[in-house]
C-alpha cells in the first residue's frame, strides 16, 4: 500500500491531447505496468493541481473517468486508490494501450502510401534494435 | 557605385538633404500653419507697407525676419529631431550620419547667429545672440543636457540678460568696457569655441555613457508613459507632506479624500505647499538681493523700481491663484487607470454618490489651493507694503482671480472632450469685463474708494455662482472615474 | 462532468460598443456561471480590453446591458463592489507610492482585506524589505505585475477579473501565478476570467475558453471538448492543439472552410 505524490504524473501543453486524457492514459499506462499496485493510494486532487499548476476540475475529471472505467476506485472520506481489480499485466490489455500510438503511425503511413508489409517489416526490426 | 572624388560636395548637400527630409517628417498641425500664416502676414505686411514709404531698410529687415523666423522654429525642431536620430547604435553603425548631424546642427546655428545680428546691424549683438540661439537648440532638443560646457553657457545668456530682468542700470564705466570691440571679440570668439565643442558634445558616439544619457533622455523627451510618469511624480518638498496626508487619510478614510489620491501627488492639496513656498523664497530672495546690491555696492535703486517689480511679482502671484487648479484637470486626464481601480472599490460608492463625494473633494481642494496662494500673496505685501490700499486691491485681485480658478474645477469630466477651453476663455473675460464696469459704476455714484472692495465682493459672488453650476454639472453627470471615456 | 450549476454571474446582452465608426463590440452576448474559470482569447487589438471594461462597468456600452450578480452594473451595490478583483493591462498605477504604501491605501478602501495573505503573497513572489519599501515606478515590470496581482487577491474576489496579467513575467513568474490561482482563487470557487496570449498557461488552468471575434465570441465552450473537436452545433473538427485551434477560429474565412468548420 504505497503512498504516490503528485510528482508521478506530468502534462503536456500545446498538443492535441486534452490534458485530463493525458492523465487517463498515464494513469492506465502506470497501473498495467504494475507500478501503481492494487490498494495503492493516489495522490489528491489538489495536490496534483498544485504540483502541476493544473485546475482541479480537470483531475477530478480524469479521475471520475477512471473511476467509471474501473481502474481507480474511491474510498469514502480517504480518496482514490488504485482498484482491486486491476491484475498488471494482461497482454492484451496492455496492447490496447499501444493502440493510439499504433493509430498514429498507421495514419502516416497510410499518407506516405506504405503497404502493410512494408510497415510490419519496419517495425520488427525497430523492437529487435530496442532490445 | 563609387562616386567620384569631385563630387564629394554634391554628396554632402545630397545626404544633408536626405537627412533633412526626415528629420522634419511631422503631421500637419493647424496651430503650426496658423502661427506660419500669422507671421508671414504680419512682418510681409509691415515689409510691404515699409516698402510703399520707401524705407527700404526696414523693409529688408522685415522680410530678413520672416526668413530667420522660419530658419529658428526649424532649426529648433531639428535639433531635437537629430538627438533622436543620433542614438547609441546609429552612432555606432552610422558614424556618418552623426558626422553630418553635427555639421547640420552647427551651420544651423551660425546661420541663425548671423543672421539675427545682422537683423540688429551691429556686431556688438553677435555673443548674445549665439548664446540665446544655441541655450534655445538646446533645451527645445533635450531639456536637460548634463554638461559642464552647457552650463557655463546658460550661466553666460543669464548674466547677459540679468540687466534686461532686473533693469537696474550697469555702472557706466563697466558698460562701456563690455561693449568695445576687443571685449566684443573676446565673447564672440569664446561663444564660438564653447558652442561648437558643445554641439560636438551633445552628439556622442556611442558606448555605454551614450546609452546611459539616452536612457535620461528618452524619460525627458517622452513616450506617453514616460511623460506620464512624471506628471505623477512626487514634489521634492511637498512628497514629504503628501506621504504624511496619504498615512493619516488610511487610518480614517473618508470616501472623498481617498478618491483624490488617485490623482496623485501634484493633484493633491499639498502639492501647493512647495509652490507656494517657492514663489515666496524667490520673492524675498530678489528683495534681499536688492537690498544687498544697495547696501555692499552703493548701487540706487529708484524708489520706483522696487515697487515696480514687487509689483510685477505680486501680479505674478495673482495669476498663480487664478490658475492654481489647472494641474488638478491635467491630473484628471492622466491617471484613467488608477481611477479605474477605484471605481471598482466598495468605499468609493455607487455612481450617483460617487460624483458627489468627489465634488465635495475637489471643491475642497480646488478652495484650499486658491485660499493658499491667496493667503501667501497678502502675507507678503502686508510685510513688504502694509499699505491699506495695495492690501485691498490685491485681495480684490484675488478675489477675482477666484473666478478663474473655480471656472472649470468641477464638471462633466466622463467627455473625453469638456466644453470648449477658448469659450471659457471668452465667457471669463467678458464676466470680468462686466464686473469692472460695475464697480467702476458704483465707485462713481458712491466714491472712488468703492471701486477695489466693489470689484472684490462681485468676484465672489461670480466665484460661487460659477462653483455653483459646476457642481450641479457634475452631479447631474455620469460618474467621473474613469475620466474621459465617453465621446 | 456538469459546470457549476446557478443563475449567470455575469451576464451581457446585446453589449455594443463603438469607437469613432469603429465597431470593438458588435451584439455581445456573453454569460459567466458562477466558479467558472474561462479564458478569453483575441487578437491584439480586437477588444478584449474593452469587452472586460464594459464587463465591470468601466465603459459604458453603446447598446445592450450588463448584469454582475444579478445586478445592473451601473447600480452596483458597495458591498458587489468589494467582491471584484481586477487586473488591468497597465500595471504602473499608483507608481508613485511604494507597493506597503499603495496596499495601505487599498487596504482602508475594502471593509474585508486578507492581510495575512497579502503578507504571505509579498514574501513568497519575492518582495523582501528593500523592495516593499521602493517606489513603484522603480520596479521592473515583472515586480509590478505581480504587485498588481497581489493587490486584485487581497479581498478575496468572488470575481476576478484578469487582463493581460502575465505578459512581462517569465515562466517562473507564471507558474508561481498559476499555482496561487489553482491553490487559493479556484479552491475557493471563485469565478476567473482572464484574457492572455500565453496559451500554455490557459490549458493548464482554464476550464472553458471564449474567442472574440469580429466582436462577438465566435466561439465559447470546454476546453477539453474544443481540443477533440466540438464546435458546437453538431459540427465536429479534428482533435487539435489549443494554438491550432486558435489559428482556425482567428484565421480568415477560406480557411475555416477548408478545415470543414462553418466560418
């Protein structure tokens, strides 16, 4: 049962992502890596808005978000902690957060009129380089 | 394309004239080319009607005054043109142009130097007239030039002219000896040498000190905000007293009072303090120095002549308690965005009292200012004259100088443009003209001395009744802060 | 997630405002709910200023009306009146008075002052001693723009009204701003609204974003919902950043056709 400051999470300004999604998706990306455990504490609203100068509202909406999802789960009068039902490491969960990242190469791919292949080749070799 | 050697003239007068050109680049004002037409009217006019009585040299000197007219107002705006134009990184990367700036600035001068003594006709005008030209360049060009040279030289027009101010008559045997030709020559050639290196001076070529000077400068020669800037700041003696006025005001604010210290520490009644004081100690400075010059140099002064200038000084006094209330307009105008914050305070009211209770504090200034200057005025005549008579026509004076100052105190000051500064102007004039036919009327049926204590009573009531309709004006107005947003 | 629920805190009908025949403001319409955070975004020059001195009754508007807490804004009561907080564009006022002096001043003039707060604010936005006791018209721009910041949160605003606030401090400056907005101001449901050109700072600390537009708001709405692509009126747009967004509000009208929003 750790206690996680604020300091775990950091936005982005000026890109196309709201920051509650930006958020959503560092908090789903922490929990299926395991780092944010089962009963683990999450830091409060407000201090996550004053460490990252963010509004309140925003986390409390990505928050509500996780909560309706399943993730995090809130504990009367104590917060939010990270939800029972989280198990880290189901593949298939995890790869569905690489989904947005994939949408975006295959967006560009589809504009530098690459064929299937040709891409799925590429990126075998770039996971066999990051090793 | 290199040009030839030879034509090393034709380059100058080129690049003079290009530099010319933008430096006189100006928007056409309408007071410019009314006080223009006026001139040319007047001394062509004289010219031509010298002319028809075939004065011939009147004539020329007539229309030789037109010219130098033109050649001064030019030469004067150059000058401030071309400091602009001289700054750290163009002197540095366009030494050239700073070059013929100061050829410019200097040729200028010459030219209007000779020019004026030739107006005179007589040598003996030369030292004086480049002095006067050269303090005038300056000062319409900076305004504060911190240089030694300079101030020997505007110590020199001063002592020059100390006569004309002061009208007492030189010692005969020292007047002959400054008007002979080597003395003549001896201030001609010393004008020339400290005026050329002065305007070499005030031309630097770059480098921090140069930076430095022109950061001064800028305040001086003024953006808007920089000018605004100074119009709030603090008196040298008065800051003291509006700093204590301002402490003692937090502790028990009161509406009004709190509303007029948004305009600052020259719009606040102790502004006078200094004023007042000021006028005061020079006053009795130049009594002191007459009695002085009488008592260690045996100099007479003609019984008529102190009272003339205690006079001359007195009247200057009675203006300044006539125009006591213009800063408090100007002030208005230049502090939109403090009188903006104070709208938004709960203290300051809603609309229809805040108008009021500002009124209130603007009479009260505007009373306290006249009273003051009125107060100081009487003060010293009673020390120095303690004649009844001067006593009550002073306070006449004042007393219709009140109108004066009561005339555009209060108003509709939401317009961005009040009502007409020429038809007050006007409307007074013809009140005060009116007011002295009264009296005099009066002082006829009922005796002379009616005249003074006449003409003073009806410039209170003219004070009230004017204070009166400004009040109203304003109350019936929407609120005043911010000033000048409507229309 | 619902906005604060409530009557319009500021409400302005149909504000036009005119200077010479130039139209600033051209059948505003405008409403603020209670606790809302929203940025107003323009160009230079289009107002902006003008549309929030209209909002606090500093201008009067040629036409239409505006109401703050449900009042006329020319009959503000005193005690509304003690419950707005305004940063003006200009941020050397009263620069003859050193900042302890300008406070004093302010402080006699609200019945309700923070002064602990102010206190707390001096010292931590860096005016030690020496600087208190300057004049302000000696301070750099920065040092006057937070003094001016600091003066608007003394009474504790429910309105607070912010033009241009941030403009000559550096991004320390701004975060320390933005974290005294996020930690006090907002915390304590206080309405903001603010209008600046630093865009990283509005999507941080904005919950809705206005843009005014040939003077009207040409488009008002959630933050998060204009960067995925609403525009209101069931048109949809592709997700993109804040300062893409700005470009196709602001820009010309060929331009918005081409991105598939209605001009």
């Amino acid at each position: 049962m750790t206690n996680h400051s604020a300091s775990l999470f950091s936005i982005v300004t000026g890109s196309a992502e709201p920051i509650y999604r930006q958020l959503v998706e560092q908090v789903r990306r922490l929990v299926a890596a395991g780092q944010l455990a089962p009963g683990d504490e999450m830091p409060s609203v407000r201090d996550i808005a004053q460490a990252l100068a963010l509004n309140p509202m925003t986390v409390s909406k990505a928050y509500s978000l996780l909560e309706m999802e399943g993730v995090l789960a809130r504990r009367r009068g104590l917060g939010m902690i990270v939800a029972a039902a989280n198990v880290p490491g189901q593949p298939a969960e995890r790869a569905e957060l690489l989904r947005p990242a994939l949408e975006r190469a295959a967006r560009e791919a589809r504009q530098l009129e690459l064929d299937p292949d040709t891409v799925l080749t590429l990126f075998a070799t770039i996971l066999k380089e990051a090793k | 394309m290199i040009a030839a050697r030879d034509d090393a003239w034709g380059d100058a007068w080129d690049e003079y004239g290009r530099i010319w050109r933008v430096a006189m680049v100006r928007p056409k004002r309408r007071r410019e080319i009314v006080a223009a037409a006026f001139i040319v009217l007047a001394f062509g006019g004289g010219a031509v009607v010298t002319a028809l009585q075939h004065r011939w040299e009147w004539s020329a000197r007539l229309l030789g005054a037109v010219v130098l007219f033109w050649l001064l107002f030019s030469w004067v705006f150059f000058m401030g043109r071309s400091l602009q134009m001289n700054s750290p990184a163009n002197a540095r990367l366009m030494p050239r142009q700073r070059r013929r700036l100061v050829q410019m600035a200097l040729g200028g001068w010459l030219a209007l130097s000779l020019g004026f003594t030739a107006m005179f006709w007589t040598w003996r005008m030369f030292p004086p007239v480049a002095l006067y030209a050269l303090v005038l360049g300056t000062f319409a060009a900076s305004k504060r030039v911190a240089d030694a040279v300079f101030r020997l030289l505007v110590l020199g027009a001063l002592c020059t002219a100390a006569p004309l101010l002061a009208s007492f008559p030189l010692p005969d045997a020292l007047a002959a000896l400054l008007a002979s030709p080597p003395a003549v020559l001896a201030a001609g050639a010393a004008v020339l040498l400290l005026g050329a290196r002065h305007i070499a001076a005030i031309y630097p070529d770059g480098g921090d000190r140069h930076a430095d000077a022109r950061a001064r400068m800028q305040a001086l020669l003024g953006s808007g905000h920089a000018r605004h800037a100074a119009a709030k700041g603090k008196g040298w003696l008065s800051g003291a007293f509006y700093l204590a006025a301002l402490k003692r005001d937090c502790r028990a604010p009161r509406p009004g009072t709190m509303l007029m210290h948004a305009l600052g520490p020259q719009g606040h009644w102790t502004a006078w303090i200094a004023g007042v004081a000021g006028l005061t100690a020079l006053y009795l400075a130049t009594r002191l120095a007459a009695y002085a010059a009488h008592r260690l140099f045996g100099m007479q002064f003609g019984q008529g002549f102190l009272v003339g200038a205690s006079t001359v000084a007195l009247a200057s006094m009675v203006l300044l308690a006539a125009f006591c209330n213009v800063q408090l307009g100007r002030q208005l105008r230049s502090t939109r965005g403090e009188q903006a914050l104070l709208r938004l305070t709960p203290l300051a009211g809603a609309a229809a009292l805040f108008n009021r209770r500002l009124a209130a504090a603007l009479l009260k200034t505007g009373l306290v200012n006249w009273m003051m200057a009125s107060a100081a005025l009487l003060l010293l005549a009673l020390l120095f004259h303690a004649n009844g008579k001067v006593l009550v026509c002073l306070a006449a004076l004042c007393c219709a100088a009140g109108q004066v100052a009561m005339a555009r105190l209060l108003g509709d000051f939401s317009r961005e443009s009040r009502p007409g500064l020429l038809e007050s102007c006007i409307f007074l004039v013809l009140i005060l003209a009116a007011e002295v036919l009264v009296a005099w009327a009066m002082a006829r049926m009922g005796g002379w001395r009616l005249f003074w204590p006449g003409f003073g009573v009806l410039g209170l009531a003219g004070s009230v009744a004017l204070a009166v309709r400004g009040w109203k004006t304003m109350l019936a107005a929407p609120s005043s802060f911010p000033a000048g947003r409507i229309g | 997630m619902s906005s604060q629920a409530g009557s319009p805190l500021v409400r302005m009908s149909s504000v036009s405002k005119f200077f010479g025949s130039q139209r600033v403001l051209d059948h505003l319409d405008w409403q603020i709910r209670p606790g809302q955070v929203i940025g107003l975004l323009g160009r230079n020059g289009a107002g902006k200023s003008t549309l929030l001195e209209c909002m606090l009754g500093l201008r009067e508007p040629d036409g239409g009306k505006v109401t703050l807490f449900d009042e006329d804004v020319r009959t503000l009561s005193d005690a509304r009146r003690g419950n707005i907080g305004y940063v003006p564009q200009a941020s050397e006022l009263f620069d003859w008075l050193t900042p302890t002096q300008m406070l004093d001043y302010f402080k006699a003039m609200y019945p309700r002052w923070n002064a602990a707060k102010v206190d707390g604010l001096l010292s931590r936005w860096g005016f030690n001693d020496t600087l208190r006791n300057k004049a302000i018209n000696k301070l750099s721009g920065g040092e006057q723009q937070r003094l001016s910041i600091i003066r608007a949160l003394a009474h504790d605003p429910a309105l607070l009204v912010l033009d241009e606030p941030v403009s000559s401090l550096d991004p320390l400056g701004r975060r320390d701003f933005l974290r005294e907005l996020v930690g006090d101001v907002i915390e304590r449901g206080t309405t903001v609204v603010f209008s600046t050109h630093i865009l990283s700072d509005l999507e941080r600390v904005a919950f809705d974003i206005a843009f005014l537009k040939d003077g009207r708001i040409a488009l008002q709405g959630g933050i998060d919902a204009l960067l995925e692509g609403e525009r209101g009126a069931g048109v949809r747009a592709a997700p993109m950043s804040l300062e893409d967004l700005y470009m196709d509000v602001m820009g010309d009208e060929s331009r918005d056709l081409a991105h598939g929003v209605a001009p």
